[in-house]
C-alpha cells in the first residue's frame, strides 16, 4: 500500500470503491492517522495520460457544457470567480499589489491567466495538457509553461499563486505547497479551491459529483488542508464553501433552478457545501 502523501502513513480504512470509465476499480481510502482521503491504488502516469487528453476539456458534460473552450464555460467560470475574489479577501489584496506578478497552477486553457491580464496583472499559468496550453496559447496570446508544476522552475517570485481545482489531481499535494511556498514574494497570497470531503460527499459516497476516479488523487476536509498548509507556513486570510451538489445544466427547468438556487444558499449560509475556497498569505 503507498504512504500517506500527508504523514507518510501506510494504516487506511477503506471508504468504498467506484470504477473509473474504463471500468478499473479503485479504492477510495482515508488515512487513520492524519484523516486525508485519497484514491488507492494510485494509477500509472500512463493511465493519467488517457484521462488528459484532448477530450478531457472538450467533453466536461460534468459542469453541463460540451466544450470547456466555449464562451459559455468562460463566462460561468468568470461568475465564479468574481465571487470567490471577493469571499476570500482577493479585491483589497490587489489594490496593494498594482501590476502584479501571478501564476495560475493547472490552467487548462487559461482563461484566468486572460482574466487577471485584463485586471492588470503579469499573468502566467503552466498546465501539463499540451492541447489545453495549445489553446491559450495560440488563441488568447498567453504566457503558458506547458510542463510539470513539481519541475518548473521560475526565474522570479510572484505576487500572487492560485490553483483552482488542481491540487486534488497533484501526485503530491505536499511536495506543490511547500513549492509554492518558495515560489511566493513575502506578503504574496496563495488561492486555492477544491472539492471538499465533508457532509455531502459521506451522505452521497460513490455518487457524490466529484468522486472522479482516477484522476482525482486526493479530498481533503478543512481541517486536514489548514492543516497541511500551516505545517508548511501559511496563514489563512479568508474562506468559503459552496455547491449543494445541484449542477448547472442546459435548459434548467423552473423547479430545478429554483430548487438549485435554495440548496446553493442554505449550503454556504451553513458552511457545507462541496466545494471550497481558501486565501493563504506566508507566514513571514
């Protein structure tokens, strides 16, 4: 069994198993010393290699859109933002940071490398997915590191480091904070999202929306990832939770979009839902 990427623990229990598309089972384990959750056994580079091809950004009907490149995505994705930025703390962080240096980690095609570029900022990403990079790229004139982020390495520091819903696909969360750590200018911020284990995901188990197997590697609760980031030397600034597990759909009903609407706002009034968001400053 491989050890804990957290603790370096080889003692699980076992959660339950889901296949992947290909049919593979694997185990979804939580870790009995330090509680991270995390896909076992961990699949071969090659096997994450099929799930990133092309077709992993131009079929998401996960988020209900068949094109992550469309307009349509681009869009969402901003509304998102914009409303994350602004729960953790992003909109005063960026008046003391005029002209700031950021990198997006795990920027697909780079439509917040293009959003922060518009805000002002010397914005970079670094993706692993050759055709997503392509398309930033070619079509958004980005700067995009199309390699590993564990091996990438900047000639300067930056001002401002996010990864949306990337850490969870990282071989090793550990090892990409503790880089990121050494990446941040003293006073930079740090802004992460993921899924969040929690209360919906032990409610729903092997049909909660993002048990995506296999190329979600880890779940972390807030408390195993504030956790981790303070061993490292982060100090929380802001966080927020969201999604009830309603997904944005093509042609939502009435009943459905209101339904959605309620579930979303109970969840974050509540602090529960699947997804979350947090802003991180180093502790210098």
């Amino acid at each position: 069994m491989e050890l804990c990427d957290r603790c370096s623990s080889s003692s699980y229990r076992m959660l339950f198993e889901k296949a992947s598309s290909t049919g593979t089972m694997y185990g979804i384990y939580r870790c009995n010393h330090c509680h991270l959750v995390q896909t076992l056994p961990r699949p071969s580079d090659a096997e994450l290699e099929k799930c990133y091809g092309a077709h992993y950004f131009e079929n998401r009907t996960d988020r209900g859109y068949d094109n992550y490149f469309s307009e349509t995505m681009r869009q969402n994705l901003e509304r998102v933002w914009n409303l994350n930025l602004r729960d953790v703390g992003f909109m005063e962080f960026e008046r003391s940071r005029p002209a700031g240096r950021s990198l997006d980690v795990g920027c697909a095609s780079g439509f917040f490398v293009d959003y922060l570029r518009r805000r002002g900022w010397n914005a970079e990403g670094i993706e692993l997915s050759k055709s997503a990079a392509q398309f930033g790229i070619e079509e958004l004139g980005l700067t995009i590191h199309v390699q590993d982020f564990l091996k990438f390495e900047p000639t300067q520091k930056y001002d401002l480091v996010t990864l949306w819903a990337s850490i969870e696909h990282l071989r090793s969360p550990r090892q990409a904070l503790q880089k990121l750590h050494t990446m941040l200018k003293p006073g930079g911020m740090f802004i992460l999202s993921t899924c969040r284990w929690g209360l919906l995901s032990r409610c729903l188990g092997p049909s909660w929306r993002f048990l995506n197997v296999p190329e979600h590697l880890y779940y972390f609760s807030p408390a195993v990832l504030e956790a981790l980031a303070n061993e490292i030397g982060f100090l929380r600034s802001g966080f927020i939770t969201y999604g009830s597990g309603f997904t944005t759909r093509k042609n939502m009903g009435w009943l459905y979009r209101s339904s959605k609407s309620l579930a979303d706002r109970a969840v974050k009034l509540l602090g529960q839902g699947d997804m979350m968001v947090y802003s991180y400053k180093r502790a210098d």
